[in-house]
C-alpha cells in the first residue's frame, strides 16, 4: 500500500502549544483560550501567574507531564499591603491556589471539558516566604494521574520557588472538572470515581 506524505501529515494528533504569554492566560479567564466549558484561570488579581513556560504531557516527576509557570513580584501587589501591615509577605494560600489554577489550566490544555474547582490537598510544607524583595516566584507542576470517568479529576505535585530558593511544596493537589454549578452541589473527593 502506497501512503502520500500529505496523508500521513492529516492523520497526525495537533500540536498543543508548549508556552502561553499573560495575555494568552488572561483570554483563559475570559473563556477565550480554549473555548466554551472549558477550565478558565481566574481573572484580575486573583490569576496568580505571569506565563507559562513549557507545559507537556510528558515528563515532570512521573513522566505523566508537567507544568513550569512564573509569576512576577512586584512589592506593590495588592496582598502586600494587608498581609500584614508592617510585615509584608504573599499569603501562602495564594502559592497554593496557583498551583490548583495551574492544574486546572492542564485539563483545559489537554482538551478537557468541564467547570473547574480545587478538589483539595494531601499535604502543604512550607519552608520560607514570599517576600516583596523577590523578583520572581516560579511553579513547578508534576501531573500524577489524570482521571476520566464521571467525574475528570487531575492529581498532581507542586513546587514553588522564590528567586530560585524552594519555599513551599504541595503533594496530591486535586482539581475536578463538572457539567455545571449545580452538578457540583453534593459533589465527593470519590464521587464518580470508584
């Protein structure tokens, strides 16, 4: 059988992008990025991540893809001002959150459907902070399972660096995927997924 080059080349899966810009994670937000019910990343302060470097569904610590990300530290963020007057320091819940946003915005990237929420945490270490001295804050997402049944949940470990320095590390972040707001009423970690 005689293949044509032009065939082979149709039948080949797209390439998915390996970097996004703010601006690309802002239309993300807006439900721009990757179409209707699809995971969105929040919008305004709330999007704790500046770009994407490399995304991929391969490699990180379980070879089951990864996430690099960067946000950058300006001193005059909004969190610095009130956590804690005279003390400044980003809340650890906001690195934590960036994490869940990032493995969210996995799913979107691998062409998942769904609402996305935050579906919890095994653990959280913390071993520094986030000072308004830091110049850039980087994530490091290493994707551990993603499951599709009912429900489509992503597990995955997280990383965040201050200036290169690790500061703080998340271990089974979960993130679920839903029809709607109100498939999401009742909703278990195990729900749909035994």
């Amino acid at each position: 059988m005689h293949t044509t080059i032009a065939a082979v080349a149709s039948t080949a899966p797209p390439l998915r992008q390996s970097s996004f810009s703010k601006q690309e994670l802002i239309a993300c937000g807006e439900g721009e990025l990757f179409g209707p019910n699809t995971p969105r990343l929040p919008v305004g302060p709330m999007r704790m991540v500046d770009r994407i470097t490399w995304i991929a569904s391969h490699g990180g610590a379980y070879d089951r893809g990864e996430v690099r990300a960067e946000l950058d530290i300006d001193p005059g963020l909004w969190f610095f001002d009130c956590h804690f007057r005279g003390d400044p320091v980003m809340p650890g819940c906001l690195g934590l959150d960036a994490m869940w946003q990032l493995i969210g915005f996995y799913l979107a990237w691998s062409q998942h459907k769904g609402l996305g929420r935050a579906l919890g945490v095994d653990e959280v270490r913390f071993f520094g902070q986030v000072l308004p001295s830091v110049k850039r804050v980087t994530y490091q997402i290493d994707i551990r399972r993603v499951i599709v049944r009912k429900l489509i949940m992503i597990t995955g470990d997280g990383t965040l660096f201050a200036d290169g320095e690790r500061i703080y590390a998340a271990r089974g972040l979960r993130v679920g995927l839903f029809d709607g707001p109100a498939r999401m009423g009742g909703m278990t970690l195990t729900s749909g997924i035994e």
